[in-house]
C-alpha cells in the first residue's frame, strides 16, 4: 500500500447520504417546494458568500461566533448563517422591482460555526418562507407562514409535531414592569429553559432579579392549560406595559386566524418560554417538536423582525419567516425510523440490456422510451446475467428489458418486472 493514500473523510459536522438516502432527501425536499409553489411563494436563490458588513449588520452576541468569515484580498467575507438575512439584503436591493407583500421561498445551504453534536450540523439546507411588507404587514401573516410548514409535513407524511408559539413583547413587557435592566441575561437564560434542570433555572434567575421578581416571572412562565385559557390567564394578571398588552393581543390573533387557516389546535401550543436565540425577532415566535422526541430539539422555528432590512435602507420592511432545518429534520427522522418506511418512486421505468451484438436496437427502444416519457437507460457493461438482475435489483429498476438476437430478428423485446418477476414478450412499440 502506498504510504501517501490519503484516508477518505469529510470534517465533522457536515452531512453526506448515500444514494437511496439521498432520493429520500430530493423527495422531501420537493414536496416542501410544492406546497411552497401551490401557496403563492416566489422562488429566489441569493448567494452562499456575502459580504461581511452585510449579512453581520444586525447580528451579536452568539450568532456572531457562530458565522464563518474570512477575508480575500481587501474584502471581508462571511458564510450566511441563516437564510432571511440575506434575504433583508435582497429585498433592499432590488425594492423597486418586486411586488409587496412579497412572498418568497427559497431552499439552501447555510453555515454555522456551532459545537459539534449529534443531529447538529455546521453545513446545513433549510427551506424558508418569508412574507415582507411595504411599511406594514398584517399579524394575519405570522399565522400564515405556519400554515404552509403544517401542509409541508402533512404532505411529507408528519402527524407528531407541535408548533410552540409565543410573542417576545410579552416577556418584553414583563421585565420592563419589573423594572428588570439585565434583559439580555434574562432572555439568554429563558432561551435555555428546556435544556437545564427546572431547579438549576431557577437558581440562575434568583440571582440575576432576586427571589421575589424571579417567582413572578416563573408564575407567569409556567402557565398551563388550553390556547385560550392561558390567553386569558395572561390577561388577568393586569400588566398595563404596553408591550405584554401589545404581544397578548397579537398572540390571540394569531390563535384565532391558524384555526381559520385550517390548523388544528391540536398542532399547536403556546409557550411563553420560547424566544428564539437570532437577535432580531421582535414580536411572533416559533419552534416546533416532534412529540415523544423533544429531546431532538427543534425542527422548524421562526418569527416576526420589524425592520431587519433597516442597515440596508430607509425604507420600513417589516416581515414574517419560518424555517424548516431540512438536515436536522432528516437525521431526526432517520433515528426515529421514519426514513426506513418512507418510499420514493423509483424514476427508472426500464433498464435495457443488450445480449449479443444488438446495440443499435437497444439504441431504438431506449429513443422510443425517453420520448414517451419513461426513464430508462441502457445497461454497457459484459457481465454475466445473473450478476446483470442482481445490479438491477439493487439500483431499483422497474424491469428490465433483455434484447438478444432474436428478439431483434423478431421485432420484440423481453421485459421482465422486478417486482412480479413476471416475464412477457412484445413490440418495443406497444409500450
């Protein structure tokens, strides 16, 4: 063995599938896309790299140390981190050109510089739908956006899934009542209630506001009950400031019009303990869970900005997003064993295989084939028969054609069916 045979790997944190995985992957991803398509989204495409001072104008803090940058020449450089940054970027760009409210979807790799774990990733799709406005832009939106990621895991065959969904002015509202300056801290540690023991929480926050604000807090983090009982709930604890007003409002309208929108109450929760870790929502948020696999973390988030795309213009873009970390979802789905009974049409229809010297032939029927729509592709290679089925079986032909000398002189071809193991004979132009 040579001593300079370099092993085959890729770095951590990045994802690789074999074949059948991959068709599974392409299928899942497709019929995202078209529940996207059939609901009014515009695609776009916006590049991977961005200029620094672009895609880092409104960030900090944690998402700052996760975002790959570098430089080239006298350019900074960074990999997008999310797609709806880039995003804000586009829509000031080209402002004049397109039509508000702008509806887009767009389907990509993004880069983050994050510890390495199981089902987390540092290259990763996501698939994204963004609503922007001209100035303003109907809370009837935020509704929306989680429609269409409800229809896009109905379509993919997903029933165990609950949208977590909450309002950052709330909590806004609440440590401003409680005259609480260490907001940022407070935030941080709320984003990680799910991932600390309940006691260790509580100790931290004690800390941070004191014992007696820190119980209120709780109280009203820890409401339970229905949708509209925990609406209600908030409201009788009588908080005039008005963001908590502000928030508890929209939070109903956006209960009120996922029922109208055709999403079952049953998908859906809210949780005034989701904040979203991106420092730019302002108003709706949202994760979403696999129930009986919380621990997986979430699969789908997003929310409200007010004006993301205010470093890039004067004008006023409020708008909507919401994200379907396609990677993560996948590697979740696999360890859960949804992958393992999910099935994807097979595009090869017919594998062709010539026995002799009957290439042109071969060559007739493959042309009459692909006009007609079929996939199908001519098997090259001198193998023998058996080993020739056993390739087919293995790549999930549908059937194979077998053409040989006298199939030629007939005018026919053999056709074998992979599933059936049935064989007929007849013209290539029967098909």
């Amino acid at each position: 063995m040579k001593n300079n045979v370099i092993k085959p790997s890729i770095l951590p944190g990045f994802m690789e599938l074999l074949p059948k995985d991959q068709a599974i992957f392409d299928d899942i991803v497709n019929k995202i896309k078209g529940v996207y398509e059939r609901n009014g989204c515009m695609a776009i495409d916006t590049p991977i790299i961005e200029k620094a001072e672009v895609l880092l104008a409104k960030t900090g803090g944690e998402t700052e140390k996760q975002v790959y940058s570098f430089q080239k020449g006298k350019n900074n450089l960074a990999l997008r981190f999310d797609l709806t940054v880039p995003f804000a970027r586009y829509v000031a760009q080209y402002y004049n050109e397109l039509v508000f409210p702008f509806k887009r979807y767009q389907i990509g790799k993004v880069y983050r510089g994050e510890r390495n774990q199981k089902g987390r990733y540092r290259e990763f799709y996501q698939c994204d739908i963004d609503v922007i406005g001209k100035g303003c832009l109907s809370i009837n939106n935020d509704a929306w956006v989680i429609s269409l990621a409800s229809k896009a895991f109905k379509e993919i065959g997903l029933s165990n899934y609950r949208f977590q969904i909450s309002n950052r002015k709330i909590l806004r509202g609440i440590l401003s009542e409680l005259n609480i300056e260490s907001t940022a801290e407070v935030m941080i540690l709320i984003d990680k209630y799910e991932k600390i023991e309940k006691q260790v929480f509580i100790n931290e926050l004690s800390i941070l506001i004191g014992n007696e604000k820190s119980e209120y807090l709780n109280r009203l983090l820890s409401i339970k009950g229905t949708n509209e009982e925990v609406l209600e709930e908030l409201t009788n604890f009588n908080i005039k400031n008005q963001y908590f007003i502000e928030g508890v409002e929209e939070l109903g309208k956006v209960n009120f019009m996922l029922g109208i929108l055709g999403v079952d109450s049953s998908e859906f929760e809210i949780n005034l303990r989701i904040i979203r870790g991106l420092d730019y929502y302002t108003g709706t948020v949202f994760e979403t869970v696999l129930l009986g696999n919380e621990s997986y973390g979430s699969i789908c988030s997003g929310g409200r900005y007010d004006n993301l795309a205010e470093n890039y213009t004067e004008n006023i873009l409020p708008g909507v997003g919401i994200s379907i970390g396609i990677t993560r979802l996948f590697f979740v789905l696999k360890e859960i064993g949804f992958i393992d009974k999910y099935e994807v049409k097979n595009r090869l229809d017919y594998l062709i295989v010539p026995i002799g010297e009957t290439i042109e032939y071969c060559g007739e029927v493959l042309k009459y084939l692909q006009l007609r729509g079929y996939g199908a592709v001519i098997y090259f290679e001198n193998t023998p028969l058996k080993k020739t089925m056993s390739y087919a079986n293995k790549i999930g032909a549908e059937n194979v054609i077998l053409i040989g000398e006298e199939e030629v002189a007939k005018g026919k071809i053999k056709i074998k069916n992979m599933k059936l193991g049935s064989d007929i004979s007849k013209s290539y132009k029967e098909l």
